[in-house]
C-alpha cells in the first residue's frame, strides 16, 4: 500500500485526517495548534528582531561613517599644518574618495532669548560639507549655498527647536578656551547668522553638531594656517586596515597618526552585535519549546491512534507508510506555523514605523525615544540570509520534533495494540 512511493496519496489522505479533528480527539488538536501558534510566534519575532537589530546597526553605521570620516589623519603632536597639500595626495590615492581638513571642538552655544546648550563645532570647507550626502542631503531649512564667508552657520533641526532658532537668527559661540588680555582672561565669543538646518536623524548629530566654514572656524579658535585633522572617506570603510596602510607608505616623510573608524566604535558595536545574538537564543527558545508541544502532541496521536495503526499494519501497511503519516503530521504542524511566522514577521517589518505611532497615540507614551536610541525612527532591514537561516532552523527543528513519535509508531506491534484497546 503505497510502500514504494514517499508521501503518496495514501499517506497524505491518512496524515489529513488525523490532523483534522473529530469529536472527542479535541484535546490533540488544540496542542496541536498551539504548538504551530508557538512556532509562528517564534519565528515573525525573531525575523522582526534581528531586523530591527541589523537596521539598527547599519543606520547608525551609515549616519556615523556618513558625518565622520572613515580615518583621521592627525599630527604626531600639536596641529596639522600644510594639510592642503597633504589632503591633496590623500585624495590622489585608490582607495580615498575624499580627503576634507577639518578643524573642531567643543564651545557652548547661546541665543538672545537666555537658551544655551553645547555641541561640537566642526569647521569644514564648503564644498567638502556640500559632498557630504548625509548633511546636503537632508537639509530641512535654508540653503548650503549661504554656507561660506565669517558669518554663516548650520546647525541641527534638533538644536534649533531646543534653542527656539531659525533661519537667519543669530547664534552665539563661545569657546572654553578664553582670550588673554590685560584683565586677565575672558571667553572667546561671537555670533553667527543661521544659514541653513540639517536633520541626518540621528539625535547626536542633530542637536549637538554645528558647522562653521573653514576659514571661520580657523579664526575663531585661533589656529591660522592650521586644521585639527584630515578625514579621509574611503571607497570600501570595510578595508579601513589597508587604506590605513596605503596612507602610512604614502605619508612616510611626515609623522602622522591615524586614527580608525572601527577602532573609535568597536566598543558600541559590539555590544550591538552581542545584544542580537542574546536576542537570537532567547527567541529561539521560543521555537523550541513549540517543537517540543509537536513531541507531546505527536505522541498522544500516536497513543490515541494505536488502534488505527494496528488495522494499517494488518491491511498491509508497512512500517514506511506509518512513519510517513507521523512525519506528515508533525511537518505540516511546523511548516504551516513557520510560514505564517515569516509572513507576520515580514508583515510587521514592514509597517513598523506605523504600527510605533499607532502604539504611541493609543497609549500616549513614548515608543522608541530618539534620546536613548539615538535614531528617530524605529529601523527594520530585512536580510534575506538571516530569513532563510530562521526558517530553516524552524523547519528542521519542527522535522527532528516528528522522528521519535514517528518511529514509535511505524514499530508499534499490531498484536499489542489491538490487545490493550
């Protein structure tokens, strides 16, 4: 009876009706269901996570390598000086695809009105800060066009609603490092006109970063002829060790140090990536314990069915076709319940940023606060390997889950079993 042949008719017509059922086997169904519930639970919260968790990372990858260069190129000691030739052979090199002196540092910043908040200021010159897809690319209010000159600055969005700014108000700077005079030492101050507003979307940049042009800033902190470092954006950041190399060998006539993206961000990503894989065992558990409901559940189908086996066997069903129907049984269980966990998971990704609004306005609180998490929105970048890797994992834990009730019941003894019923 279909011995020859895997999962033919005749199992698929048996395993279908043992999985639908009837009155008075209730009780098997519903561990059943629950069982692919839980499967389907397991698998849409580990896709949504580990996509929250990789958009997460590559978000803040790309706002923090997208502001700050791959590699800093500082002096050994004191100031780079010379730095416009220097920038030159930087970006005459393969593997740099921009080289912009930069000069900074930390001031307070002040309005008329009494507001006053701190941030970085970062000279850069015009034309290296309209490359910058990041910041030129996400300008809210105004034009970097009216970048340039002493009297320009822009600022984050985030900043000018915590100072209550705007386009063309004026923005005060005063340095820590006061000027020597006669009277002793007094801060080191001026106003600037606000020229345009950057939201990259990262609550760091945008309200705590301004910029100044160049020769500005190189004014204002008093460093004539002078820059703090040249960042250099690479082709490939993820060959920032052998650009660094390159940079060494090209610069052997002048001692620098150069510093390394990866080096001055290890420790946050890391503890990025240790977070995702904790979050990875723990829902896996999830999964786990859903293979472990298709054991029980297996198990008192098997007991239940003891009988149905016994006369299968004596019509000339073959310890093949049991295991089959068990297998059949358990399978389905654990691929209905992965698949609807990768449409849920999926569905949910993708309207994540809605369904955070729905939650904040049906709650009234804060879901996701850009004060702690640093990104305004919620971010989700489904990888297709990460996917198929959790559906696999489902799939096979789901299949082991099916082998020992199966096996007992393909060896289960005709003789027996029609004796104890």
């Amino acid at each position: 009876m279909a011995e020859g042949r895997a999962f033919g008719p005749f199992e698929r017509a048996i395993a279908g009706r043992y999985l639908l059922a009837r009155k008075g086997e209730r009780f098997v169904s519903v561990i059943a269901g629950f069982s692919l519930v839980g499967i389907a639970l397991g698998v849409g919260t580990l896709i949504v996570v580990l996509s929250v968790m990789g958009g997460f990372r590559q978000e803040l990858l790309g706002r923090i390598l997208g502001l700050n260069g791959h590699l800093g190129v500082t002096a050994a000691q004191g100031l780079l000086t010379d730095y416009a030739p220097l920038a030159a052979r930087l970006r005459a090199l393969p593997a740099v695809a921009q080289a912009a002196p930069v000069v900074e540092g930390q001031v307070l910043l002040t309005t008329d009105a009494g507001g006053s908040a701190g941030g970085l200021l970062r000279g850069i010159a015009p034309e290296d800060l309209r490359a910058r897809a990041l910041v030129a690319g996400n300008i809210k209010a105004g034009s970097l066009d009216a970048f340039q000159g002493e009297d320009a600055i822009v600022i984050g969005t985030g900043l000018a609603r915590r100072l209550e700014i705007g386009i063309g108000d004026r923005l005060t700077v005063v340095s820590p490092q006061g000027r020597v005079t006669v009277f002793g030492t007094v801060p080191r101050l001026r106003a600037y006109r606000v020229a345009a507003l950057f939201e990259v979307g990262m609550q760091e940049y945008d309200g705590g970063f301004v910029f100044l042009p160049l020769a500005a800033a190189q004014l204002f902190f008093q460093m004539p002829n002078a820059v703090s470092q040249v960042e250099v954006f690479l082709q490939d950041p993820g060959r920032s060790g052998d650009a660094a190399y390159e940079i060494r060998r090209a610069l052997a006539d002048r001692p620098v140090r150069i510093a390394d993206w990866q080096d001055a961000n290890s420790g946050f990503f890391e503890i990025v990536q240790v977070q995702r894989n904790v979050m990875f065992l723990i829902l896996m558990l999830i999964i786990l314990v859903a293979a472990f409901n298709i054991i029980s559940s297996l198990t008192m189908l098997v007991k239940d069915k003891g009988r149905d086996i016994a006369i299968l066997r004596t019509m000339g069903a073959g310890r093949g076709a049991i295991l089959r129907i068990f297998l059949l049984c358990g399978a389905a269980v654990g691929g209905v319940g992965t698949l609807a966990g990768l449409g849920l998971g999926l569905l949910f990704c993708a309207n994540i940023e809605s369904i955070r609004q729905a939650l904040m306005q049906a709650t009234g609180t804060t879901v996701f606060d850009p004060e702690i998490y640093f990104l305004t929105q919620i971010p989700a970048v489904v990888d297709a390997a990460e996917v198929a890797q959790v559906v696999g994992l489902a799939l096979l834990l789901s299949l082991l889950a099916t082998l020992l009730p199966s096996w007992r019941a393909a060896w289960l003894d005709p003789v027996e079993a029609l004796r104890n019923e």
